[in-house]
C-alpha cells in the first residue's frame, strides 16, 4: 500500500462520521428539549449505520442508493442529501437553537440527566461544566425542586469520574489509531519490524500515549517520513530515532511516540518498552543475580550481548519462556514461569463464536443473514442472536410473538446455511424483582438466555441477580457490573455474591467485550477463573462493525489468566448446546 492509497483510505470516510456526528448532536438537543424518545433514538441509529458504512456518503447519495440502507428512512435520507448539496442542516441549527454550546456536553457526565440539565439551565444558568461545578459547589443545585444533597453527590461522583476517564484513552480507540499509523509506517524506505508497545500491547482497557517501536536502518529519514502521516495535527519532536506527534481525533489530539532501533535490538527493545515496569524490575533483578543486565539494547554478560535481537532471547537467557504481553505486570506470572507452570491462556484464534449479538429486530442494524455472513467471515461456526425483550422498548425490544417469529426465520436461515449457525437467544430484562422479562416457557426454547439488568442501577440490583441465576433457563449475566468506563459507575451490586451464586448454580458470567463495557473486569474475571465460573464472550453487537470488538474482550480475559477451560466460547458447536443445556 503506497502512501496516497492510505492517505484516501484514511478520509474515506470523513464524511460519514461528519454527518453521524451533527446526527448525534440533533439527539442530544432533542432529549435536553425534552422531545418524544423515538425520535431521539432514530437520529442515534442513523449516526451508527453511517458510521459503520465502509462506502463514502456522498457516492451512495449521488448513485440514489442511500434509501436502499436499512435504517435510513425518507426524513434522514433527505437531511443526508441537504447537507451534502449545501454543506448545511436545517434541522441541525433548528435542534440547537436556544441551547449554548457547552451545555449538550453535559450529557456526558454519568448521574446527570437531560431533565436535570434542563431544569439547571432556565433556573440557575448553567451553560456548561464550569457553571455546573460552581452551582454544586454554592449549594444551589441542591435547592432544584427533585434534588437533594444525595442526588448532587452522585453528579458531583459522575463530574470526577468523566474528568478522570478523558485522562487515557479507550483500548479500541488507541488501537485503531495505531494499526493505522502502523499500516502507513510499512511502507517507508528502509523500516523493517513494527509492532506497538507499551500498555496498549498489553491490552490494558484504557491507554496512555501510544507507543510504537520499529526497526530501521534510516532512522533520520523513517521519523521525518512518521511525522508526514496524513492525520498529524502537530509534530512535538522529532530526532534521530526518536518521534512525536499529536494525531486529529474525536475530542482532541493523541500522542503517538515512535522510537527506532537496530535489528539486532529490536526484540530487547520490544520487551523493555511493553513493560510493565513491575515486571522489568524483576526480570532485571534476576538477570543481576545471573551475572547479566537487561537493557532496551540486549541482554549482556559483562560487555559482551548474548541476546536481543528476538524477545523469546531475552527470556530464554533467564531461563524462562516467552511471557505473553497480557501477563506482563508482576502479579505472579515470573515465578510460575521459573517453575515451568505459566498458564496457559485462550488465544485469539480460539474463540469460534460471539455469545451475544443483537440483530435489525430490535436496536441493530444488521439483518440475521448479514450477520451469519459476517460471523462466518471471521471464521466462526455460530453465533447467538440475543435481541432485547419487551419491557425495553427504548430499543424496540421483542415481544413474546415477535421473539416466537424471529426463532422461526433463524431455523429457516440455519436450514441454507453452511458453516455457521445462529443460535436462538435473547437478552432478556432482569425485572425489578428478579423475575425475567420473559416466561420460562418461551425461555427454555431458546439456545441462549443473557440475563441482563437494564434499569433500576441502584434498587436491589444484588438479589435481582442472584434470583435470576436461580432460573434454570438463565445461560449468563449479561454486563454483570453495568459499568462503562468512558464514565458510569456501574449498579450497586455486590459481585463477590454473584459470584459465588454463579459457582453454586454452574451459570455462566459475560465478558461484554464492547471496548466501553470489557464487564467484568480483569480483576473480577480471575476471581470468576479461580472459583470455576465459565466465561461467556460477547460484542454486545448492534452493527456492521461490531463484531470486531471480540479481541478487546480476549485481551482482557487473557489479563485475567483464563484459558480455555474457562470460556464458553472455545466451546464447539455440539459441546456448548450440551454444556448450556446441562447447566
């Protein structure tokens, strides 16, 4: 791929997630205005597609193939076409008139409602986060009729908590930015091996800077070729082997720092600058007890370098087998490595289906076949469709009739289908008193049951849980801990207890492997491996491009130490219909 190719691949798609973001901005102001749910929701649903088009807008527009999208009605349709002709949106500027810029922001902090925001707005002249902080801080938001210290508390929890998450940046947004710096580096004169570093090659959820680490002989030359990359907004240095940049994206730049090295250092280099720094600090302490030094350039034996040039060398001089980046944070995995005992842990390669995906029958764009394509695409031999249950009808959620028709069509589709399955599920409401949203009759002809809390974050969410894992049908807890990490805490739930629930009943737990979820965490997935809890993987898709999201959630199950023994979908097809079915 030469640079001008990257370069259009690159803006390809500037369009479509220009007009997806004025689409998302139109559903902001429409719920700070307090307009009718369904009209908010299609504006949101019209951002997703356009943003998970692989095709330009404006070239689907001007061969009068937009109308043909699912998703995309008459009224979206037209507003696509206005604004592509004229470079404006009338019902852009009609959605924000009266609301200042820097209120629409505040939807972003958790425990803060478009009610709220409103309310603070005509009575007290909030206009933006600093105006909110100054009204929590004189006591004044607390005097709103409907509020309350308690309710301030939480807003004041969820302004700390979405400061606090905008200091690193998401593991699917660091991601993408670095495949694509790294796709553009593969074509520079002179470079050889790249590959990312530090806690981005760990698949730690949240990252940093982003490193990169290359090998080459140019070094001047490879650096100055880095900083030519199309979506640089400003050079902050550049030296002889060493680079950085600020790159455009969404809510400002992202540092990406390159460093070059010699091809005979580049495997040594690869392991100092992955890290962690726990984890170098005792392989440099072993390495002193030997008689040798760890360094970025080799592993030396007085002045004379026995490795470097591989990473596997560097461990083997110790005596020690290659440690899989995911391990690397001194948490036990250097001394079962001495001992000949590191786990073995699931390989990306090993996943053969996606245990929860939602389909065009309730909030998804994706049709049932187009979503068997894509699944097969990948290499899976199933996939569960696991769309919402009535009581959520924000997300056009099922019906007991229409969930009975939807299990007709996917046993009419799995009769031409070949190489993959769908499995019959659903991802059905946890009720506010444990019960399902659906009746167990129903629920025990489907393959797959997510049980999952959708509503009522802070009201008895523990025995709601634990009620529902009491049900025989129940497969796993969907997103058992309801965070978000871009900034929601999460339900009032005592996990420790679902876990121990979960072991007793022999149900399953998911990994929701959405990169803004990865629910549960790393640190709740080992207690989860420890007690025995098989783990469900699932993307939690709703569109063309969400199915890709199931290496962040094996990325953090491999941080977790879980093998294959510990997730469900290692399973094949026959097995997992009977461990299911004996659970």
């Amino acid at each position: 791929m030469n640079y001008h190719e990257i370069e259009q691949r690159a803006n390809v798609s500037v369009k479509n997630k220009e007009i997806a973001t004025l689409f998302y901005t139109i559903a902001d102001a429409l719920e700070i205005k307090g307009e009718q749910v369904f009209k908010i929701l299609a504006y949101r649903k019209a951002a997703r597609i356009l943003e998970d088009m692989t095709d330009p807008v404006e070239t689907l527009a001007g061969e009068k193939k937009l109308g043909e999208i699912p998703g995309l009605g008459t009224g979206i349709v037209s507003k696509v076409e206005e604004y592509l002709s004229t470079g404006k949106m009338k019902k852009y500027e009609e959605a924000l008139s009266g609301i200042p810029d820097g209120l629409l922001g505040l939807l972003d902090i958790p425990n803060l409602g478009p009610k709220t925001i409103k309310l603070a707005y005509e009575e007290l002249g909030v206009e933006n986060l600093d105006n909110l902080k100054d009204v929590i801080r004189s006591g004044r938001l607390a005097g709103l009729r409907g509020m309350g210290e308690k309710k301030v508390e939480n807003i004041r929890k969820g302004i700390e908590l979405r400061e606090k998450s905008q200091e690193r940046i998401s593991i699917f947004e660091a991601l993408t930015i670095a495949e694509e710096v790294i796709a553009y580096l593969g074509t520079a004169p002179g470079i050889g091996r790249v590959a990312p570093a530090g806690s981005l090659r760990r698949m730690k959820e949240t990252i940093g800077d982003i490193d990169i680490l290359a090998e080459g002989k140019k070094s001047a030359e490879i650096i100055r070729f880095f900083t030519l990359f199309p979506k640089v907004s400003r050079v902050i240095s550049l030296g002889e082997t060493k680079g950085s940049v600020l790159i455009s994206a969404d809510g400002g730049g992202r540092q990406v720092d390159l460093r070059l090295v010699d091809e005979s250092e580049f495997g040594a280099a690869l392991q100092y600058f992955t890290g962690s720094k726990d984890h170098n600090i005792k392989l440099r302490g072993m390495a002193k007890d030997r008689g040798l030094k760890i360094s970025e350039y080799g592993v030396f034996r007085g002045t004379k370098k026995i490795a470097g040039r591989e990473e596997e060398e560097v461990y083997a001089a110790l005596g020690l087998p290659w440690i899989p980046p995911e391990l690397r944070e001194d948490r036990g995995e250097i001394e079962l490595a001495v001992e000949k005992r590191l786990p073995k842990i699931v390989d990306y390669a090993g996943i053969r289906g996606d245990l929860h995906v939602h389909s065009d029958w309730s909030d998804g764009t994706q049709s049932l076949e187009e979503i068997a394509s894509a699944a097969k695409a990948l290499g899976y031999a199933y996939v569960a469709v696991c769309d919402h249950s009535q009581s959520a009808r924000y997300a056009s959620g099922l019906t007991p009739e229409r969930l009975l028709r939807q299990m007709a069509e996917i046993d009419k589709l799995n009769g031409r289908l070949k190489g993959i399955k769908l499995l019959r599920g659903t991802e059905a409401d946890i009720l506010a008193d444990g019960r399902l949203d659906f009746a167990d009759g129903l629920l025990q002809k489907l393959d797959v049951v997510v049980a999952s809390v959708h509503s009522g974050f802070k009201k008895n969410v523990t025995a709601r849980i634990l009620r529902a894992l009491e049900n025989p049908f129940v497969t796993t807890i969907g997103h058992p801990s309801g965070r978000l990490i871009s900034g929601r805490e999460g339900y009032d739930v005592d996990l420790d207890q679902v876990l121990e629930a979960a072991r007793i009943s022999g149900k399953g737990l998911e990994l929701n492997a959405y990169y803004d979820r990865l629910d549960l965490n790393e640190f709740y997935l080992k207690k989860a491996r420890d007690r025995g809890i098989r783990i469900a993987l699932g993307t939690d898709s709703h569109s063309a491009n969400g199915l890709a999201m199931m290496r962040f959630g094996v990325g953090i199950a491999r941080r977790a130490w879980l093998g294959d023994r510990d997730v469900l979908n290692t399973l094949p097809l026959a097995r997992l219909l009977e461990v299911i079915k004996k659970r």
